[in-house]
C-alpha cells in the first residue's frame, strides 16, 4: 500500500472511535489519577446517569481499555483499571490536559501547578 492510500485511511480514526463518546476521556482520566470504582466516576458530574456511566465502562471493556474485577466475595465490589490498552494512551490525555490549561484563564502559577500534576501522573 502506498504512502497516500495509508493517508486516506488516517489512523487516528481507530484513536477516535474508541474515546468519541463524552464521558470515555474524562473516565480514563479518573484512572490515571487512582479512582477505580462506579460512584468514584460519577462524583462530580451530576448529568452522568448510572445507565449513560454502565454503557461507557462496557464499551471500553470491549474495546480492550479496562478490565473489570469484581470481588469474588463480593461480586457488587467492582473495581475498573486500565488495561495496557488504555495505559498507552497516557500521552494523549496529558496534550488534553496541557491544551486545557494553556487555553483556560489560569494564573502562571496554577498552570505551572497544573502541569506538574499531570506530568507526574501522565508521563
């Protein structure tokens, strides 16, 4: 296959497919930064339904970025970690994040504070 066919078939089509549904990227985020259960995901975000939150813990199941363990004595103790799968796209949330910081109304310091945050947990 030549080098203008790969270009019409752009890779970051399969990217986009598996964190184009709104609440994927913000999910991953909450992982990289240690969060692992149902309600953890939910915190903070009211418009997130429990059925909106199941559909996208499944879809990202089946697309290989996290694993679900439930407790085997407990099977309602479920715990959500991100897969290789889903670790490799720590660079990608990390540009996110830094485009967001740099575009928001922050002082210097905050962005600085901001950055080192995600640079520590991201990178």
């Amino acid at each position: 296959m030549n080098v203008n066919a790969q270009l019409n078939n752009f890779p970051i089509d399969s990217v986009v497919q598996l964190i184009r549904k709104k609440w994927v990227v913000q999910i991953i985020n909450d992982l990289f930064f240690g969060k692992s259960r149902f309600h953890e995901f939910k915190e903070n975000r009211p418009k997130l339904s429990n059925r909106v939150l199941s559909s996208c813990l499944k879809e990202m199941e089946d697309n290989g970025l996290i694993n679900r363990i439930a407790d085997k004595y407990d099977k309602k103790n479920v715990r959500y970690y991100l897969t290789e799968k889903g670790q490799a796209l720590n660079k990608i949330i990390y540009e996110m994040a830094i485009f967001s910081v740099d575009n928001e109304d922050y002082t210097d310091q905050t962005k600085t504070e901001l950055k080192s945050v995600f640079r520590e947990k991201l990178l």
